[in-house]
C-alpha cells in the first residue's frame, strides 16, 4: 500500500490517521518520520482516537515511551504503545526499554522518529513520512507498507502482518 495525503490542519491530519488505523491489526507497527513539528505526534493521536483510547495522547519525548489503552474493532482490550525516539541518544537505550516486547507483541506500535533505529525495525511495518507542504499549515503524508524488506502494491496483504 502506497498512499499519499496533503492535509492544511492539525484535525485533516488527525483525522487521515483515523482512517489509517482501519488498516491496523494487532502487533503492526507504523515507524513515523519526519522534521520536527511536521505532526507525527497528531497523526497518532489519529492512530489513537480511532482505537478509542482513554489517555489523552502526549508526546513521550521525555520519557521516551507512553501506553494507552484502547479498543479493536470487537470491543476487545487493545494496547497501543507509543515510542519516540528524538531523544535517544544510543541504541542501547533502544535495548534498555525491551523493544521487542513493544514491536513483536499483540500491541500496534507506533515509532516516532523511527529511522534511528535503522535495522532494528521489523521488517514488515508501515512507513509514515510527514513533511511540510507549500501552504504554512499544509502536511505531505506519505504512508507505504513494507513487508519482508521491500513495498507491497495496494491490497496485497502478506502472512505475519494480518
């Protein structure tokens, strides 16, 4: 899946990552990137709002990691982990917090500043880039699924990301 938004508020890029989140399964995990204020932390909050969590959505770049807990589309108990990594200074920080319990679980994970991990990342996921448009509040989102190293065209699904 290949997608391309341009969003021109906070609510248009909130609102374009509730409508990703219908793609989302349990134990996904959407590396994000993007500049600094380009609105990672809005689009998981998007993410967030439509697995109905009950905590307001905060940046962790403090404490690196926050946990809401939400609900799938059954009504069943949906953990949603939410690493950002802007902070981090070295992988063995990455390596302290257990990051595998958080990309290989049950939960969608979702990785702000994701690219510092590099090959740490699993290699099925979905890469969310956010940059700035022309326009003073306009948002360039671009959202691709990658699944065993290498981009899957729209709908093609592969076992170990259902």
């Amino acid at each position: 899946m290949e997608q391309q938004i341009i969003t021109f508020s906070e609510r248009e890029t909130i609102d374009a990552a509730r409508s990703f989140a219908a793609t989302l399964k349990r134990g996904d995990v959407v590396a994000l990137s993007g500049e600094l204020g380009t609105g990672k932390t809005r689009f998981v909050k998007g993410v967030c709002e439509a697995f109905h969590a009950r905590n307001p959505v905060t940046s962790p770049s403090f404490v690196i990691l926050n946990r809401y807990e939400g609900r799938d589309s059954r009504g069943d108990e949906l953990l949603i982990y939410h690493l950002d990594l802007y902070r981090v200074k070295s992988l063995e920080e990455v390596y302290d917090i257990g990051f595998e319990e958080f990309f290989y679980g049950d939960a969608i994970c979702l990785i702000e500043w994701a690219e510092l991990l590099s090959d740490l990342l699993p290699v099925e996921r979905y890469d969310v880039h956010l940059s700035y448009g022309v326009a003073e509040h306009e948002r360039r989102i671009e959202i691709a699924r990658v699944a065993g190293g290498a981009l899957q065209p729209d709908g093609e699904r592969r076992a170990g990301l259902s």
